[in-house]
C-alpha cells in the first residue's frame, strides 16, 4: 500500500507490473496460513514447578520496515529450557528518509513499547527482562544521556528509557536476530518452517554462557560517542576507501543501478533463504541513493 502511494497512482489506474506480481505473489500465499500454527500454552508445565522465568524481545529496522517480536524463556526444575512466541509488531518506514540508525531506534522504541505492554498484563512473576538489538549505534544512544542527542534521538531515547531499563539492552548478532523476518520480510512458508521465528535463536535455549558478549562500551560522559554527529563520525570512519569508482559511470542512474545490483548481492548472501531474484525494485534503487558508496 505504501509503494502505491509512492507511485502516486489513481484508485482506478491499474497497478504497474512490478506491483501487480508483488500483489498476486501475497495472494498466492494466503492459503498457507492453515498450516501456521501457534501453541495456545506458553509453558510445557506448570509455573510452579520452573525456576526461571524471563521475557526476551528482538528488534531490528531496514529501509523497507521495523519491529519487534517477543518471547518467554522457561527453565524446569530439571534444567531444560523451553521458549515460547508470544507476539510480534511491525510497521513500514516513514516515508520520509531516515538512515539506519534512526530506522533501529524506531525499532527499539517498539521493542520497549512492547515490553511495557506485556509487563502490564501478565501478573505472574517475570525474573529477568533482555531486549537485544543489532545495532550497536542505537544501544549506545540508548544507554547515553538522551539530552546529549539531537531532538529526534533524544525523545525517543527518552521513551526507551521511561518503558525499560537501559542495562537490560544488550546486542546480537543480526544473523541471530529473529527480528529480521519482521524488518525485511518474509514469505509464509519461510515463517512456518523457521524454528529462529518460532522459538528464537538456538542460543536462547542454552545457558547464558552461550548468549552474545556484551559490548565493551564506556558511556561515561567522556565516552566518544556522547553526540549523534559524534556516533556517525566514530561509526563512518572505519572504512573511508571507495567500493566503486564512480569516474567509471557517464549518468546516475546507471550508477544507482549498478550499486543496487551489489547490495542485492549481499542481501542474498545473508539472506539464505529469503534471496532476491526479480527485476530491481524502485524501493532497492532508492535505498542504493542513500546508501554510503559515494
């Protein structure tokens, strides 16, 4: 719905091809959703009879959306642990442009939206909280000062921090990160045969030995990364070499295709099962105008 708009298209002005097979794709998955099934119960036994009980919520961001998804740990007297989905939410990216670190923040807003949520309508006990992020910009936003950040950073941050607690913030890795599906999409039969989707990654049913290391991160007011211009030049500065030579390129357009083609590359490679195959999308050449090869 929202591509359409981009498009600027009248309510009785037929659908360009593009978008006319994104649509008939969707359709044609509507009839796998009788086989998505969900477990009523969250925990195998009774409450009484565990011994620890968290709440864990994922959230990410890309150009296209951002969310979050949330699920129980539950470890048994006899040590097994158990996960359980308990919800999931998303929304599409402003269509005003904003850079990835600010697409994760929106995502980490939700993330302790849903927190607050969850807390105020479960009554029984819920030890630990975690909220785990992949972006290591926005969890330093986060567990900063948020009057040190320009307005937009800075009301959000306070929001975060007013719904969770910033030491419950932590970082993951985003191949780990089931929150992906929600940021990038996926197909049906993606979600139903995805046990990350379902139950969280593998490492949450392991001992908390097993769980991603903390960011070694000092956020003492003297900490480099105190201002947002400050935490773009920290993060931009690691790698200031050109990937693509753009004296090779007589117009732009055949510049932004190029670059959409490589990021499509890496889409793919990360994306194992969710891979790109069609013509590019307009959204995929926007996204190559704002990306940092030039």
């Amino acid at each position: 719905m929202q591509e359409i708009w981009e498009y600027g298209l009248g309510w009785d002005e037929q659908l360009p091809t593009e978008l006319k097979n994104k649509w008939e794709t969707w359709c044609s998955q509507v009839c796998l959703l009788n086989d998505l099934t969900l477990e009523r119960k969250y925990f195998p036994y009774p409450l009484d009879k565990g011994k620890d009980l968290q709440l864990h919520i994922f959230c990410d961001a890309s150009p296209r959306a951002f969310g979050a998804v949330a699920y129980f740990r539950y470890v048994t007297a006899n040590d097994d642990i158990y996960t359980s989905f308990i919800t999931a939410k998303s929304r599409v990216s402003p269509l005003k442009k904003l850079t990835l670190p600010r697409l994760e923040l929106l995502g980490a807003v939700l993330a302790s939206r849903i927190l607050k949520y969850l807390t105020s309508k479960f009554k029984f006990p819920i030890l630990k909280y975690f909220l785990w992020s992949d972006s290591s910009i926005a969890l330093h936003w986060i567990k900063g000062k948020a009057s040190n950040y320009k307005q937009f950073v800075s009301n959000r941050v306070i929001e975060i921090q007013s719904n969770s607690d910033p030491s419950d913030w932590h970082h993951c890795s985003g191949r780990e990160n089931p929150a992906d599906d929600v940021s990038r999409g996926a197909n049906l039969e993606t979600i139903i045969n995805s046990q990350v989707w379902m139950h969280g990654p593998q490492w949450l049913r392991t001992t908390e030995n097993n769980w991603p290391k903390s960011l070694n991160c000092d956020f003492s007011s003297t900490d480099p990364c105190e201002s947002e211009e400050q935490v773009f030049t920290f993060a931009c500065e690691l790698n200031t070499a050109s990937i693509i030579n753009l004296r090779k390129f007589s117009s732009l357009q055949k510049l932004l295709r190029v670059t959409s083609w490589v990021l499509r590359f890496v889409h793919n490679i990360r994306n194992r099962f969710n891979k790109r195959s069609d013509d590019l999308s307009t959204e995929e050449i926007d996204g190559a105008e704002n990306f940092g090869f030039y």
